[in-house]
C-alpha cells in the first residue's frame, strides 16, 4: 500500500538537525547552570568575611646603638710551654701533682747526679790545686824566680780548672728541673726511673691569669680597633657569660695571604674560667652611638626581593564588621577592642642585637608590627592582638631555664 503524494517522509538531514539542537540545548543548559553556580560560589567566597587572625604585636621603639664587629678568636696563655730537660739522666724524684699551681722556681723533677757529683769532686780539688800554685808561682815571679811566662800559664790552669768546676756545677743544677714561671700543671709525663733525653717533656705549664686572646680581623677594619678598645668574648663552655677585656696590642701589618691582621686582647682570668686553646666569638664596638628603631627578627620577613613587616593599624569604620569583630573576639576568648588591620610594608634592615634588628628605613617609633603569625596573613587582613605569648625582646637573650 502506498503513501498518498501530499504525505512526506522526514528527510535524514532534517533529523539529524533536531537532534544535535536538542543535544546543544540539553548540554547548554547544563553547563550555564554549573556556571551561574560557580560564579555565584566564588562572589560568596570572595564576599564572605574572614575570621580575624590572631597575632602578637610589637611596638617599634627607638634605642642608641653603637655599630659592633664580630669575630672569631683563641684563648693563648701569656706564659705556656712544655717543661723539658737541658740535661739527660735518670728520674730520680718527682716532686709535683699533676694539675697543682707552682710559682715560679719550684723544684718539679731532680735527676740523678751521683757521677756528676763526683765529678765535681775532682774538679773542685784541682782547681784548688791550680789556685795554689798561681799564687805561688805568682810571689815567685814578683822575686823576678821565675818567668812571666811561667806566671801567666799557671794563672791560665787554674781559671780553666776553676772553669771546668763552674761547668759542672752548671750541669748538675740542669738536672734540677724548675718551674720557669707560675702557672698551672698540666698531667706529669715521666715517670720514676725513666730516662730523659733533653728536650723531652715532663709537664705542661700555662700561666692562666691574665690570659690573652688573638684574633684576625680583614684589612679593612685595621683603623677600627686601637690597643684600650674594650672587647667582650663568650665561649661555648660556659653559656650565658660574657667576659670583658682590653685590647693590648695590634700587628702593625696584615697577612700578605689572607689580608687579615692579628689582634690580641688581655682579659683578667683571677677564676681560671677561660682556658687556653678554648675557641671564643669576640665583639667589640667601633665608632660612636646612633639612634636606631629596632623591632624583633620575629617581626621581619626576609625575602630575597627585599624585607618586609605586617604593620597593624585601624581598620575603616564598618558597624557591621566591628559587629561581627566584636562576636568573633567574644567567642574566641579575647579582649574586645577597635577592629585592626594589617599593612605589608618594605623596609632596610641593619645589624642585630639578640632578638633584635635595626631598621634603618621603613618604620617610625611607635609603629606596632606583627611578630608572630605572619605566615598567616595577606594585605589588609584583620588580625587580633593576643599578647600572652611574646617573644623576647632582650638585646641579650637568656634562656629561662638555665
């Protein structure tokens, strides 16, 4: 049976058509409405107001400083050496305890003498021999007995043996070894019996008060330090103090290959506290003193574009916003107080002091910069200032439980 003329079959073409319009439409829609969703998600986010962060404030305050060097330096006795023997021999007593002061002179080790004492013995008898036959030939010679000659060698047997006699009495006295100096022992080395070559060490012995400290400092610091420059020094060893002392001399010309120059300080040492050989960080201060604005390194982001702080300020007036301020800080536990924001602010640091830095430009006296938390924030944050921790602010810092 067939179709009547005036009735047509759809074309392909025509189908094809209404289907992808219907697809566009179904898919249009869907992806309108996903962004009139996200669009309005990100108003809301970018509108919704953010909690206040809480901080720890400072208040940048003024202080005269002084410019400081720093270096690194070592401990040197005035008097320090090895104790040693001119003399070879045999220990025959010791007569110290190791780490006990000594003055200078005291008998530390006697070596046996009993070959040189005999010895002597003999020399002592000709020598006085020789001297009574100088004076002998002498009256001989004045009764014109003798010759002048005769006279002469007779005086010149007995200065030799009398010589002879000093010589040995010499080397027995170098068999008793002695301090060169006061000081403090060091641990014995020999022992009872013990043959001693000369120059073997027995003992060290430092001299411990005063006690010296040589550092280098570059060449172009050479007119900064003169000898009564005060300098203070601290050592690992005993943390928390701080020792003062005087410089007292300065080489007068740098080490071709470092292009440093030697400096060496004096400090009293009555305690012993201060050891030589002990490594020391030295600082001293040069020029006169300077007004600078100092804050906590806390407060300071160090970037390699360039240093920056959170400067704190009032925020514009929002009733709303200082409603909602004043909820946040409620619930939070805080002090209720104007709402506050934060400024990103550039600035040129200088030297340190402890837990603080100098600006040198960049803030005034009684700006209030954030010191923790700064991770925190972004330009024109709100923050609240929670100051039951702080950090210190001590131009020399102290640990609580030492």
């Amino acid at each position: 049976m067939t179709r009547p003329p005036s009735v047509r079959e759809p074309s392909a073409r025509r189908r094809m058509f209404w289907m992808l319009l219907i697809t566009l439409l179904v898919f249009g829609g869907v992806f309108g409405v996903k962004a009139v969703m996200n669009a309005g998600m990100n108003r809301f986010f970018d509108n919704m107001p953010q909690p206040p962060v809480a901080v720890t404030a400072f208040e940048a305050r003024s202080e005269r400083w002084s410019d400081s060097e720093e270096a690194v330096g070592t401990f040197v006795a005035v008097n320090g050496t090895d104790v040693t023997t001119e003399a070879g021999g045999v220990v025959k007593a010791i007569e110290f305890e190791a780490g006990q002061p000594v003055e200078a002179g005291a008998v530390l080790v006697r070596l046996n003498t009993q070959g040189e004492l005999a010895a002597l013995r003999s020399l002592e008898a000709a020598a006085q021999l020789a001297v009574v036959q100088r004076d002998r030939w002498r009256e001989l010679g004045r009764d014109r007995l003798v010759s002048a000659a005769e006279v002469d060698q007779r005086a010149a047997d007995a200065a030799s043996t009398l010589a002879q006699a000093d010589a040995q009495r010499a080397l027995i006295a170098q068999k008793v070894i002695r301090a060169p100096f006061d000081g403090l022992l060091g641990i014995r080395r020999v022992n009872l019996g013990q043959y001693l070559n000369p120059g073997d060490p027995i003992v060290s012995l430092q001299s411990l008060d005063p006690i010296h400290l040589d550092f280098t400092l570059p060449e172009q610091r050479m007119g900064a330090v003169l000898p009564g420059t005060t300098v203070r020094a601290t050592v690992d060893a005993l943390p928390g103090q701080v020792f003062e002392g005087e410089v007292t001399a300065v080489e007068p010309g740098a080490d071709a290959s470092t292009r440093n120059f030697r400096i060496q300080a004096t400090f009293d040492n009555a305690a012993r506290n201060l050891r030589p050989g002990t490594f020391a960080r030295v600082g001293f201060d040069i020029g006169g003193e300077r007004e600078v604005v100092v804050v906590p390194q806390t407060a300071v982001s160090f970037n390699p574009y360039g240093n920056a702080v959170f400067v704190i300020q009032d925020a514009p007036a929002d009733p709303e916003a200082d409603a909602a301020a004043k909820k946040a800080a409620a619930e939070g536990g805080l002090p209720a107080g104007p709402r506050l924001v934060v400024k990103q602010r550039f600035i040129r640091t200088g030297p340190t002091r402890g837990d603080l830095v100098a600006v040198i430009d960049g803030l005034e006296p009684g700006d209030r910069v954030v010191t923790s938390g700064l991770l925190r924030l972004r330009n024109d944050a709100q923050v609240t200032i929670n100051d039951k921790v702080q950090p210190t602010a001590e131009a020399e810092p102290a640990p609580g439980n030492r």
